[in-house]
C-alpha cells in the first residue's frame, strides 16, 4: 500500500510537471506573440504625418523614422524649425487673406549601397505669387556611421573637381532633349562649381549619380527643379572602389497589368475606394495584401514627389490591377501657384507615374479638390473628386472610418481615404468585409466608367457614377 502510494504521487508530479512544461511553451509563445506584433507595428509606425487645418492655414508634416538617432533627429531638427518659421509668420497675421496660407514638409528617402539619401522639401505659401521653397538633403552612411557629402565618395578632391563638366554635359542635354527648357550658360555654370552646397542633393542609384538643383540654382523658378542622372561609365574613374558602379544598363521590361473581366460586376451595387497622398510602402501594401479577399481594385491618386521612395509598392499596385492617377507632385493649392508651376506639377507627376507603370495616367485629383477649367485645359485628364469623405485624416481611427464609409455608401459613390494611415487602410477593409455581404463590388474609377456606360473626358468633374 505504502509503496503503492509513492508511485501515485510520482505520476502526480509528473503530470504536474508536464503540465509546467506546456504551461511554460504557452507563456513563450505568448510573449513571441506579443513581441513580433510588436515588430509589425514598429515597421507600419515608420512615418509620421501630421495635417492640421485652422481657418488662415493648412499645414502638412510627412516625414519618414529611421531608427537611427542621429538621423531621426537632424530630420525632427528641420522639421521643427521650418515648421516654427511659418507658425511664426502666421501668428502676426492681422488682415483679411486672399487665400489660406499654405505649408507643406515632404520628406523622402532612399537606400543603395548602405548609405541613406534623406531629401527634406518645405513649400510653403504665405501670399504673393508663389509657394517658396526649401530643401535640405542627408546622406548617411550605416557601415561607417558617418554622415557624407558628393566629395566623400570621390577618391579625391581632384577628381570631384571635374563634377562640374560632367554636370554641364547632362544639364545641356536635357536642354535639347526638352524644349520647356532655356538655359542660360552664366546661370548653369554658376550652379554647378563643384562645392558642397551647390551638389547637396545628390542620390547614388543603380543607373548613376542622381543629382537635383532646386529652382534658382541653374535656372530660373519656372523652369523649377532639375534633375540629372550621370551613368557609371562617366563616373566610375573618379570614384573610390567601394562607392563604383555597374555599367551595365538595365533592359526595360513591359509590364502587363492584371484585367478582369467586368460581366460578372454587372448586376452589382459599385463602389470607387480611392486613396490619395500616397503611396507609402508599409501602409499601401497592408492594403495590397487585403484586397483580394474582397474581389477588389482601388484607385490611388499618387504625389510624384513620394514616387521613386515608394516605387516598388506603386508598380505593385499598377500590376495587380489597381488603376493610378495623379495627385499632383507637391500636393500645392493650385488656385494660388501660375500656371507654369501647375503645368509642371501635373506633368512631373506623369512622368514619375510613366518611369514606374510604363503609362501615364488618365486620371487626376486636384490636392483640396481644387479646380477650375483653365486647371482642366492645363492637366488634359479626367478629373475625379468624391461624394464619400471619411475624414480619416482627422479621426485616424478604423472604426471610425469604417462607420463614414458605411453611413454614405450607394451603388455609384467615389470614397476619399488616404492610404498613408494605417487607420483609413484598416478602416476601407472593415468596411469592404461588410459592404460585399451587402452586394457590393469595389472598383477602379475607369472600371466604374465602363460599367456604367460612361465615357471619360477632360471637361466634367466626376463625383460619384449615380
Ligand atoms: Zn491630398
């Protein structure tokens, strides 16, 4: 009996153990859990963006975080002080404004090879005949954790003295090659001595040396920003080993976009999601990931300024399906910039939107939806607006988006959301999981024309399909 007893309690204690053990993987795989939820919300929480609206201005921050202290704060060190200037000029304000004064930081950025190529953009309006303008570029090296100016990468200064030839022949080529252009010799010779200033903005890619000159710096403001690529066979014998490249050029490749066949949408309630501002790689393939669970494409409107940053997420978006169209390049009120401005705010944007899809695009919206017939004339697209607004900019909050979308959808409607929130991206899913119980299908904007039997042109403004 007695012995009988022990082996009891020894099968208790096992047991006991055994389930101190499972106890144990439950915890660790809770905590693994917790902690790779943790990541995903650390790599979607990569950028900041801040709207703020008041009845004299607008204002609008979007700036990516890199995780690197020194970086993070130089890019928070720019931001604060240009946004602390226009604060400051608003504040003194005592007459009645024409127009809402106007600010807009953009801060974009790419990596090759190591290093971290930040461009910061301000733009901002405060009456008169123009937006002005800003820039400030960062070039940080994460093996040697240094930041870099252009002269850095050369193997001396000798031969980052010859930048300035190079520079000339690719500036003077695109004066053939474009005839929006008319340089004048003195004012592109005096932009280009080779010193750190004049090249600060400067982005090494697989094709070559990318290097911008803002407006003024080689030519006047309406021929606005330049940019030139100078190839690795112009360079590479002037540059330190580590920093050459390759010579070869890429072959360009079609790409085909997926098309579905748009019968089996024909007796369905439609819907346009559109998301503007974008694209935002983190947030905008969060979307991506989603929508086929919904038989759904979008519409993005698209800012030319975030394009070669975002490009991967774009050309994604383009061969799945999804339709793009132009939000312009800077997101500027184009009621208060002159028409050369606008017509290269629309162009530039084409032509971002070419380089990525292999097509321009046949839609735009006007950043505020502002527009006009003359803007119209000027862009040659369909111009698209809303009838659902979310105001998800303002609530960032999912539920709350998912409430708008629910309380205004109808067969026909263009939803405005903005995919550079994870909140409008989660919320325009919630709602899609509701709203195809409902009978409806999602749809691109030119998808909804088709279906409609309506024909797409440059004068009307298009709201809704009712
Ligand atoms: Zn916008």
């Amino acid at each position: 009996m007695a012995v009988n007893y022990k082996r009891k309690l020894n099968k208790k204690k096992i047991i006991i153990f055994i389930m101190s053990i499972l106890l144990l993987f439950i915890v660790i795989g809770f905590v693994y859990f917790l902690f790779n939820k943790d990541e995903v919300i650390a790599i979607l929480d990569s950028e900041v963006h801040t709207i703020e609206e008041t009845d004299t201005y607008t204002l609008k921050i979007d700036y990516p975080i890199f995780h690197i202290k020194e970086v993070d704060n130089k890019v928070k060190e720019y931001v604060d002080k240009r946004k602390k200037e226009f604060i400051d000029v608003v504040d003194k304000i005592d007459y009645e404004l024409t127009a809402k004064y106007d600010f807009l930081l953009n801060v974009t950025s790419s990596e090759y090879n190591d290093i971290i190529n930040i461009h910061m953009n301000t733009l901002s309006y405060t009456g008169g005949a123009h937006y002005m303008r800003d820039d400030e570029s960062i070039h940080y090296n994460k093996k040697t954790k240094q930041f870099m100016n252009l002269s850095d990468f050369f193997i001396d200064t000798e031969a980052f003295n010859k930048i300035d030839d190079l520079a000339y022949h690719y500036i003077m080529k695109l004066n053939l090659k474009s005839e929006k252009y008319n340089f004048s010799e003195i004012w592109v010779r005096r932009g280009i001595i080779p010193n750190a200033l004049n090249y600060s903005h400067f982005t090494f890619k697989k094709d070559g040396l990318e290097i911008l000159f803002p407006p003024y710096q080689i030519a006047s403001w309406a021929d606005g920003e330049i940019k030139i690529t100078i190839p690795y066979s112009d360079l590479n014998e002037l540059l330190k080993d580590e920093y050459k490249g390759s010579e070869k050029e890429d072959e360009k490749v079609v790409l085909v976009p997926e098309i579905r066949d748009l019968s089996k949408y024909e007796d369905k309630k439609l819907l346009a999601f559109t998301f503007d501002d974008g694209p935002n790689t983190s947030t905008t393939s969060l979307l991506l990931d989603n929508l086929d669970k919904y038989d759904a494409k979008v519409t993005f409107f698209v800012l030319g300024s975030r394009i070669d940053a975002h490009s991967e997420v774009l050309q994604r978006a383009y061969l799945e399906g999804n339709q793009i169209g132009s939000h312009t390049y800077n997101h500027q009120n184009l009621f208060v910039i002159d028409n050369t401005t606008i017509l290269k705010e629309i162009n530039d944007t084409n032509e971002k939107i070419k380089e990525v899809t292999g097509e321009y695009p046949k839609l735009i919206r006007p950043p505020y939806g502002n527009t006009n017939s003359e803007i119209k004339r000027l862009s040659s697209l369909s111009t698209v607006l809303w009838d659902v607004d979310t105001l998800d900019w303002k609530s960032r909050n999912a539920e709350k988006v998912c409430e708008e979308i629910m309380k205004s959808a109808h067969d026909g409607a263009i939803i405005l959301l903005h995919d550079i929130y994870e909140s409008s991206v989660n919320g325009a899913l919630m709602a899609m999981d509701k709203l195809s119980k409902e009978g409806y299908a999602f749809v691109t904007i030119s998808e909804m024309a088709t279906l409609k039997n309506r024909e797409l042109n440059n004068e009307e403004t298009y709201y809704n399909f009712k």
